[in-house]
C-alpha cells in the first residue's frame, strides 16, 4: 500500500500517484463516515481499532522499515497509558497535552532501550525484548512505583468532556480526537518512510554493510528509529487509556505484546496503510472469536501467523502490493 | 582404465549467477586427477556439484556408470565418495579422536571404525600423540591431516579434495602430497583441485584445466606437462 | 536472617533451579544445531504437562503416564520440525522468530481450548515416597533434584558414547562436514527438537506441583530459562545447566534478601540485557563466528 519504488513520486506516472494516496483517501473517508454509520459500543470498537492501528505502525517502523524486532511493544502501550493517567489524575494535564505528553515520555525511554538494542543481533534482540514484556506487569505494579501507578488496581482516566456544542456525544468526541491523532501520525509516518530517511533505513535493514559504507549513519538511524517507534506506540498507549478509561498492570500483559506483533504481520511489515488492516484483525477477531470457544483468539492468532509466515510473509499489503504490480501500477520493489 | 565417476554437460549455479558451463570431466580408476585453474574458475563449484551440496545445476554426474546427480550428500558418501573440503573443515570443537570417528560414521562396524582409525594414525602419527586434543588447535598442516584421515575412514573408492595445499608452508605440502600419492597407490582414486599446478602436476596421472567455468583443455598429465602454452600460463615457465 | 533459613533459600533455589536447568537444556538442544532459541518451548512443556494429566485421569499410574508423555513429546517435537521447521530453513531470521511466536501461541490457545484457563492442581508423585523424605528438603524438591540428575547423566551418555550424540555434537560443530561424512543433518535437527520437547516436558512436569497447572504455567519458567542459558551459554549444553541453576540459586536469594519478590522478573530482564550486551557468549559458552 505504499510505494517503496527509488523515483520520487512527483516524477511518477498519475495511475502511480493515485495508487500511492488511495490508502489515505480510503481511511479518511472511512474515518469520518464512521461516527455517523455506528452506534454506541460500536464507535467504541472503531475507536480501539485507530489506536490500534497506530500501536503496530510504530512496531512496523521499527520491525518492517529497520529491519529489528519487539516482542515487547507492550511496553510502550504501557508507558503511553500510564504517563497519561498519571499527569491527568496526579497533575492535572488536560488530555490534548497528556497525550503528546505521553508520547514523547515514551519516545524517550525508546532512544534509552535503543542504545543497548544496537549490540544485540534480531535473535538476542527478540530474547530481550520477549523478556521485558514479561516484566512489564510486574513493574507496573511492584511497590517502589504503586504509589504512582495505582499497584494491581490501576488508575482510572477521564474521557475527555464531550464536544456538545457541535452535536457530538462523549463517544464521538473520542472518537474524533483519536482519529485526528491517528490520521496526522500516519501522515507523518508516511512521509518519513517515503523520503530520503525511509530508504536509509530500508538500506540499514537489507545492507548494512553497504549503507555504512554508503556514509549512513546506521547508529543514529537505528537508535532514533526506536524513538520514533515508541513514539507511535506510546501516544496509541495514550489513546488506548482514554478509550477504556483505565489503565492496570493486567492490560499491558505479555499477549498483548505478542497481538501488536500479529497485528503487524498481518497487515504487512513493510507497510505504513497496512497497520489498519492489522489494526482491524486484532480489534474485531477476539470480539467475536471469545465467543466461540475458550481459547480461539489465541489459536486463531497462532495459526494466521504460521499460514501467513508460510505463503504470504508480506502480509495483506504484499498481497494488494503484488496485486497492484501486476496491474501495472506500482513498481516491484 | 574404466571411468570412475563422470560429469556429463554440467553447468552449475548459485542462485542466479552461473559459475560452471557445461563441464565435461572423466575421472579414471587408479588414478589422481588434478583440476588446475586460477580462483573463482569454478572448481570448488565442481566438486560440490558432485555431492549435490549448495548449487543449482542441469546436466549428470555419474559415478560408476549409476547415476548420482539427485541424490543426497549421505547417500553419495555411502557409495563411496568422500570429502576433504577446502579449509579443511574439520569439527573443530571435536577432538581428533572424535573428527576420526565422524569419519566413519557410515561404517556398520566398529572393528572397522578402529581399522580406519589406526590407518590414519599410521600414515599421521602426529594425529596419534594429539588424538585428545581439540581439532580447531591443531596447526594446519595437522588439520590437513586430520581431514584426509577421516576422508580415508570409511575405505572410500573416491576422495574429492579441495585445494590441499592452502595456506601451508611448502614442506608440509609436499609430505602431505606425498601420502597422497601412497594412499593412491594402496588403491584410492583421487581427485584433486588445485590453484598450485606445480605441486599438483608432479602427482597427476591426469589433468583438466578450468576457465571461467569451461574446461579448455584436458588429458594426461605427461602431455599436459609437455605442452607449451600449459608451462607458460599455468607454471610460469 | 538465620543461616539455616539462608541454607533453606540456597536449597529451594537449587531445586527451582533444576527446572531452569532442564529447560534450559532443552533450548540448546535446538541452539546447538540451528542456532535458533524455541520460545514455543515452555508451551510444549505446558501440553505435555496435560497430557499426563489426562492419561492419570484415564487410570495410569503416574510414572506410565510420565514415560508416555515423554515419547509423544519426543515424537511431537520430531513432527514440528520435519513438517513445519524445515519448510523455514534458509528463511531470514525475523520470520523464524516470528513462526516461533505464532506457534507459541497456537500451542497456548490449543491448551487453553482443551483445558480451560483455570488453574488445577497437579499432584507431586514424590509426595508418597518414603525414602525422599529428608530433614531439609521437601520430598518434591528432592525428587525434582533426582529426576534432573538422572537427565543429565542420560543426556551426558547420550553424547559421549553413542552415535547419534556423536553426530548431534558433529552437526553442531559443523553442519556442512557432518554431510560429507553421511550424516543426514536433517534428522539430527528432527532429533534435537525431539530431544528438547521430552525434556521440556519433564520440566514442565516438575513444575506443575508448585505453581499449579494453567495454559500460561510455564511463560516466567520459560523467561528464567532464558536467562540461565544466556548466562551459562548457550551453545554449551552444561554451561545451560549451570546457568540454570545459578538463576535459581539467585532468585530466591536476590528474592528474599535484595529486592523483594515482585520485582524478580526486573531482575531476570536486567541478567539477560546485561548477558547479551556486554558478554553474549556466557560464562562458558563457545564463540560462534557468524559468516556474513
């Protein structure tokens, strides 16, 4: 869903250019029909599938983009959420400043665990990273922090008031504040992977020797793209807290970590659109597969991957992708 | 002299850059045949063609008239084809005593797995006094050595090796090739890949001269020896 | 603290040490020749526990039931390899990890459908004999330190003196020679997940008297095995072991007197960051050359 092809794309054909904005034209019209289409619990669904959505495009820009790996992203869900609860309840920080607030928080634990992230090749870093989403409730709730983070009762967040005067109900507000977070982060994040530093990354993923070589200064680049990562995450952290107006030691649990990291390979690693389609699984699945049979989320999430691993290991934007080549409009990458 | 193995229009490849094109090559019994050629000719490529190890390739090889072209690595050693790789590629983690033993691991009994490792200790006593010690601290004459041992274990028809003479010094070089030529008296074909035609022309019965993956000439090695253009490009003199 | 109080924590932590060793052992079993870590390996514990669950259930005696499970449990980890491990080999390794983690959760929800998510009780077999009664130990514990003894000197035999250990221990030196000589690499892969399932399953059986059977039983089991094979090195089966047993000697000592227990899983992610960063080959691991 996005064009990785070297010509820059003012250069490219109109059929090109059309292909490569059609992602966003869809999500925007999707977005802003939604609230008027859905009722009630389901404008909440929608809400959790932005904030979703925006937890795995940080993990693809780090896992798909750069090329290293998280199996601990939850902990940046962790971070975002509970920075936010914290400034709102213990300083009192209205939510649209909580939120970038959070953001940046986790952006900077990102740049601190990217350092030591370097020195670790993908298997170690999986290790590493697997092991800090076990800890992750632990620490939330242990006794040197229960102070601030409420302990194994969590904290409770506000939903932000809602926008009356232009007909809107607390649901909607919310939703609309999300989709707008959500919208100018996707913005952002494909103008970063569709320019200069994109590439650099994409180069520091496949050659790393070569991109070096090349003057690419892959230490900054991998370092920064964990800050942004957990920039992404953190803020759908922050999102996340304010859609289900808590947040405890439980919703940052291992799974979830593990949920963002299907999420992104079901949307496609290398994909900034994709994450919705991710975004989308993992919201809507449970929602109706708890109701199955105990179990199904997890074996249903288990065997997409496996499947998907086997005969689609780009996920659905390397399906639309191969699709789209084969149209003629989209170069192969 | 009956044909041992035989390769018959090979061409090879790793992924999608060809390395041998449409190589004919015959092997004799008894014999040693040496295939000269500068780096990056093709004849590491050659040789794990026949093993079916790593490339890509059309064409068959054939070894006493059966055709091995599909079959697996394992399957090509029990019919009595063995390796002695370039680097030497010993365990290096391994003892000596060990490496030996892997040598024979496709022999059924152990009177012959202790046959072949006195074998090997008798034509490297070296290998004897270290036989606990770990093989990565051998030197590498030694681990040359050790290579050829375990080559020999499983009373191969064939031994394969792969530029024997690397990276040692020339004494060790010729008293390596010199137990060369004695296993090949004892009945071992030989075929040997070399870059230094020197030391493998004074043990060759037969030669094969490879180019950017052709054969450009080959035949016996006294006729190669004679030949002009050969002594200037491939002996310098 | 009194010293036999410290004595009783050295002991407890030695005994959940040995379920860290074991685990642990199992992971190198797979390391060792694909240089691959299992994280699907706790959850294979976990079924196998229940399988000898269900066998009990159905009127085995608990040590027929335990030796069943280790066959099926050697003969599952043989299948995951021949038919779905291989379909990845020469595959990069982020899909690997990633085939790894969906097959974690796979075996997860299939324990969580078969069995529901409540936690049972699973009966300690050592519990009855007499002859493990000590002063100091429990008898479960003192089984648990048998049972372990009793794999390493199984596993030990294994790879000194037959010809399977021998070309397991070939493929992992070196996997292109072991060909040339005839092994075929393939099975001896097949084996060593074969391998690691059985003794992860005696793992996860040990584990289930003490913290209780659920799906998720073995998800911190799995993180301090981790960590013990990293510290001890992971490519040295017995540097595994001993690094196991370190973790669990540690975290009942740094658990009792440093940090208190609820922040024992800081702990073990701070041992296993500082392992890879600043010495990733363990304390007794080999240094493996990665070619580029």
């Amino acid at each position: 869903m996005n064009t990785l092809a070297q010509t820059s794309l003012s250069s490219a054909s109109p059929p090109v250019k059309f292909a490569s904005r059609l992602p966003l034209a869809l999500l925007i019209l999707a977005g802003v029909s939604a609230p008027f289409v859905l009722a009630g619990y389901q404008i909440l669904l929608a809400t959790s599938v932005l904030s979703f959505s925006l937890a795995i495009l940080g993990l693809n820009l780090l896992s798909g983009y750069n090329g290293q790996i998280s199996l601990g992203h939850s902990a940046f869900l962790a971070i975002g959420g509970y920075a936010t609860a914290i400034l709102m309840t213990k300083f009192g920080v209205p939510y649209w400043a909580a939120i970038p607030l959070a953001g940046l928080i986790s952006m900077m634990v990102g740049l601190v665990v990217g350092v030591p992230a370097l020195r670790l090749e993908l298997l170690y870093l999986a290790l590493a990273t697997f092991a800090l989403a076990v800890a992750v409730p632990q620490l939330a709730k242990n006794k040197l922090v229960s102070h601030w983070t409420g302990g194994v009762q969590g904290l409770e967040v506000r939903k932000p008031e809602a926008w009356t005067a232009i007909g809107l109900n607390a649901d909607q507000t919310l939703y609309v504040i999300v989709f707008l977070v959500v919208l100018v982060c996707f913005i952002a994040a494909d103008n970063l992977v569709s320019g200069r530093v994109g590439r650099a990354l994409e180069a520091i993923r496949d050659q790393p020797i070569s991109a070096d070589a090349m003057g690419i200064n892959s230490r900054t680049y991998k370092i920064a793209c964990f800050g942004v990562s957990s920039f992404f995450t953190g803020v759908a952290g922050a999102l996340g807290a304010l859609t289900t107006q808590f947040v405890s030691p439980e919703s940052y649990a291992f799974f979830v970590s593990v949920t963002l990291l299907i999420g992104a390979v079901v949307g496609g690693f290398k994909s900034v659109y994709g994450a919705f389609i991710g975004g989308i699984f993992v919201v809507m699945m449970p929602n109706y597969a708890e109701n199955l049979w105990q179990g199904a989320p997890a074996l249903i999430y288990g065997a997409i991957t496996i499947l998907l691993m086997l005969v689609m290991p780009e996920g659905f934007a390397g399906l639309v992708r191969g699709v789209l080549w084969r149209v003629g409009l989209q170069k192969r990458s | 002299m009956t044909v041992l193995l035989k390769l018959d229009e090979v061409s090879a490849s790793y992924g999608d850059v060809g390395v041998l094109s449409r190589v004919n090559l015959q092997v004799s019994r008894g014999g040693i045949t040496a295939i000269l050629g500068a780096n990056g000719a093709g004849k590491t490529t050659m040789l794990r063609t026949i093993f079916n190890v790593l490339v890509r390739r059309q064409g068959r090889v054939l070894f006493e008239g059966e055709d091995i072209t599909h079959m697996r690595t394992p399957q090509v050693v029990r019919l009595g084809i063995t390796h002695v790789p370039d680097g030497r590629g010993t365990f290096a983690q391994l003892s000596v005593e060990d490496n030996l033993l892997l040598g024979g691991y496709t022999l059924g009994s152990s009177t012959l797995v202790r046959k072949g490792m006195e074998r090997a200790y008798d034509l490297f006593p070296r290998l004897r006094e270290r036989s606990r010690q770990q093989a990565g601290t051998l030197s590498g004459g030694e681990q040359q050595m050790l290579a050829i041992g375990r080559a020999l274990m499983p009373n191969p028809k064939l031994i394969l090796l792969d530029e024997p003479s690397f990276g040692l010094a020339p004494q060790i070089v010729a008293e390596i090739f010199k137990t060369l030529k004695d296993i090949n008296q004892a009945g071992v074909s030989l075929l040997l890949v070399e870059q230094n035609a020197k030391i493998a022309l004074s043990v060759a019965s037969h030669v094969c001269l490879i180019e950017t993956g052709e054969v450009i000439r080959s035949g016996p090695a006294d006729e190669l020896k004679g030949d002009e253009t050969v002594r200037k490009v491939y002996l310098g003199y | 603290m009194t010293d036999s109080a410290f004595v009783q924590q050295l002991i407890t932590g030695l005994t959940t040490g040995c379920v860290y060793a074991l685990v642990a052992l199992a992971l190198v079993m797979i390391y060792q020749t694909t240089h691959l870590v299992n994280f699907a390996q706790g959850e294979m514990a976990v079924l196998s526990t229940y399988l000898v669950l269900v066998l009990i259930s159905k009127g085995m005696s608990y040590w027929a039931a335990f030796a069943v499970t280790l066959v099926v449990s050697f003969l599952f980890g043989v299948a995951v390899e021949r038919l779905l491990m291989r379909r990845f080999s020469g595959k990069p390794v982020i899909t690997i990890v990633i085939v790894m983690v969906g097959m974690m959760i796979l075996l997860n929800g299939i324990a969580g459908f078969a069995f529901g998510y409540e936690v049972r009780r699973f009966d300690s077999p050592f519990d009855s004999i007499a002859w493990l009664k000590t002063g100091f130990m429990s008898p479960h514990e003192a089984g648990v330190a048998l049972v372990t003894l009793i794999v390493l000197f199984f596993v030990y035999a294994f790879f000194k003196f037959t010809k399977l250990g021998l070309a397991m221990r070939g493929a992992a030196a070196n996997p292109l020679s072991s060909q040339f000589v005839g092994i075929d690499v393939g099975w001896i892969l097949a084996l060593g997940w074969g391998l690691a399932a059985a003794i992860g399953a005696i793992g996860g059986v040990m584990t289930a008297p003490v913290v209780f059977l659920d799906p998720n039983m073995m998800l911190s089991v799995i993180l301090y095995s981790f960590a013990g094979a990293v510290l001890g090195g992971i490519s040295n089966p017995w540097g595994a072991v001993a690094g196991g047993l370190m973790l669990g000697v540690a975290e009942n000592l740094v658990g009792a007197y440093l940090i208190g227990s609820d922040l024992k899983l800081a702990f073990v992610l701070a041992v296993i960051v500082a392992v890879l960063t600043l010495a990733p080959n363990g304390l007794f691991g080999r240094r493996l050359i990665h070619r580029v």
